[in-house]
C-alpha cells in the first residue's frame, strides 16, 4: 500500500468512526476472512464496526470468529439500509466494482460515507478516497495484514484476526497451490500462525465438513464431466433438478471445477451451474498458465476477475450456454494447446 493511501486511511481513521464493511454477492472464504479480520482490526481501536454482506454463505465458514455478529443483507434489509446510511466509513472488500454487490448497489450509491477499497480483482472502479489494490496477491485476506501492518507500527494481529485472514488466504489459494501463491504469502501466513492461527484445525473446519449430500452431488458432477482433448479443456455441468434431487446447500459447488481443472492435459476447466430461481446459468472458470480465463468471461460470459480464475453468467438456458461455449472455443485453440 503506498504512502498516499496510507496517509488518507490514517486520516479516516483518527478518531472514533461508524463503520460498515462489506464483502461481495455469494461470499467465499476470503470475502468472509477479510471482512471479519478488518472487523476485529477496527475494533480494537474504538471504531463502530458493522460487517454486511449481501446474502447468505456456506456452512464451511460459519464457525470464524466473529461470524455471528455478521448482517445479511437479503434477510435483514431495513437493518443494514440503516447501518449504510449512518456509516461515515465504508470499507469494500474482495471486489471491484459496487454491482458486486447486487441490490445493496443503490444503497452504496446514494450513501454519504467516504469509501475505502482493498481487493485484488483487474480493473478496479474509481469509487474510493482510498483504493488498496494489486492484483499480484494472493487474496483480499493477504492484503488486509499488509493493510493492518501499514496502518499501525505495533502487532496488532490477534488470534481472532489471524484465523480469518490465514482462513481466506488458503481458501482463495487452493490451499497454497495456486500460481498466485508467492514467498510473501507463505511468509504472511507463518505470521498467522504464530499469532495463534492453527492450520490444521482450520482445515479440517473447511474441508473435512462435507455432508453426505455433497458427496453425492459431486458424484453426480463427476459423472456429467466431459473432457475435449482437442482444446485442453473440460467441463461439468449441473441441472437444477440435480441440485435439488441432492439438497442443494448455498457453498456444495464450492471447489468442483477443480477436479476438473486436475487432469492431466487439461488446462482450461469449467463449471456450469443452472440456477432456475435466478433464471440463469452460473459459471466459473479455472486455467493453468498463461491461458486469461478472465479475458474469456469477459468477453462472452458477462464475467470476469483473475488470470487463473474467474466467473461469469448466462441468460441462456443450459444446453444453450454449454453449446455457445462450445462453439467459442475454435477462436482459443492457439492459446490453449500454448498456455503452459
């Protein structure tokens, strides 16, 4: 974080203030990590701190610390409407662009508080006094301890904070494995753990959880795995009626392209997700190398977000979204039989 920002944060947060903050639509580990790391952050320093997020997330992450205290949108509107409006500081987490946050947007853009982004998506919006942004890292969650470094001298990471954060950044990592994964990760990481973040407890949280449901729901994602050798890609789908059939709970997709995404020769992976409530079909898009899986939903799938990583959405039904996919892949074939 340079020493402008620093500066107009530090300015921010002189005094006591009412603070909202907020992570994206459809929360993951590390827009729920970094906005309760902050949380606790903000805290200790006297500060009114309120976390908001649009919607619901998956159990996996319903035991971090502070979790309870954490609004939800959908469910208590004329709350959170309230707490946006009051707030003097708003923080926005773990995304680029307000329409991130689904219907909460018109709330953002009418609200009177100053706004302080920390993300590391391409192409930020221009809507912060102060934008923390680099897309070489890891995740929001390793920002936020660079953030908490550059903004007090002394060590102020507690248990509590260093759970979330080191929580977010494994998740958004692949557990380590991902290319965003650099040495100052690792390093941030051994200072989370020193400052009482336990990572086996905090994986065994995450990933060994796993309801009988989910299971089978990936059985069944398995099962519909189709791999075309030609383009170096595969991809699995999944109806509504397969979700439902297999009590479909907010966050049991989580992690599946990956299995895709791991076999060998494979370099361009993806998930299609119906949902029927929403009237579309929900994507996400994995890749190895120098293959921009957030150049490709960009471009056709109204997406977007890391080089390796990213999602999109169509409003075309599902055998339609899969054959549109199907037919743009030609246009890559350069790229993908070339990405490593």
């Amino acid at each position: 974080m340079n020493k402008e920002t620093t500066q107009t944060v530090k300015e921010l947060l002189a005094c006591p203030q009412k603070i909202v903050v907020v992570g994206h639509k459809n929360p993951d580990g590390d827009a729920i990590g970094s906005c309760l790391g902050l949380s606790h952050f903000l805290k200790q320093f006297g500060h009114e701190v309120s976390v908001i997020m649009p919607n619901d997330f998956p159990e996996f992450l319903k035991w971090l610390p502070g979790v309870d205290s954490i609004k939800i949108y959908e469910k208590q509107k004329d709350e959170t409407a309230q707490l946006i409006e009051a707030a003097n500081v708003i923080f926005t987490l773990d995304f680029n662009t307000l329409e991130r946050v689904g219907e909460m947007c018109e709330l953002f853009k009418s609200a009177t508080a100053k706004f302080v982004m920390i993300d590391h998506h391409q192409q930020p919006d221009n809507y912060a006094v102060a934008t923390y942004s680099d897309v070489s890292m890891s995740s929001t969650c390793e920002m936020v301890y660079h953030f908490i470094n550059a903004v007090q001298e002394s060590d102020t990471i507690t248990e509590e904070i260093a759970i979330n954060l080191y929580t977010g950044i494994m998740t958004d990592t692949g557990s380590f494995r991902f290319s965003s994964t650099s040495p100052t990760t690792h390093r941030v990481a051994a200072k989370l753990i020193e400052a009482g973040a336990q990572s086996a407890i905090i994986n065994q949280n995450v990933y060994d959880n796993n309801s009988p449901d989910r299971m089978r729901l990936l059985g069944v994602a398995l099962n519909n795995l189709v791999i075309l050798p030609e383009m170096n890609t595969a991809y699995i789908t999944l109806t509504q009626k397969e979700l439902d059939d297999n009590n479909f709970k907010k966050g049991d997709t989580e992690g599946f392209v990956n299995y895709a995404l791991s076999i060998k020769g494979v370099l361009f992976a993806v998930i299609f997700i119906e949902n029927k409530n929403e009237d579309m079909v929900k994507i996400s898009f994995r890749s190895k190398g120098q293959f921009s899986v957030n150049e490709f939903a960009r471009n056709h799938f109204s997406g977007g977000g890391h080089n390796n990583a990213a999602g999109g959405k169509s409003s075309q039904d599902l055998n339609k979204t899969v054959n549109d996919f199907i037919s743009i892949l030609p246009r890559y074939k350069n790229q993908l039989t070339n990405a490593l």
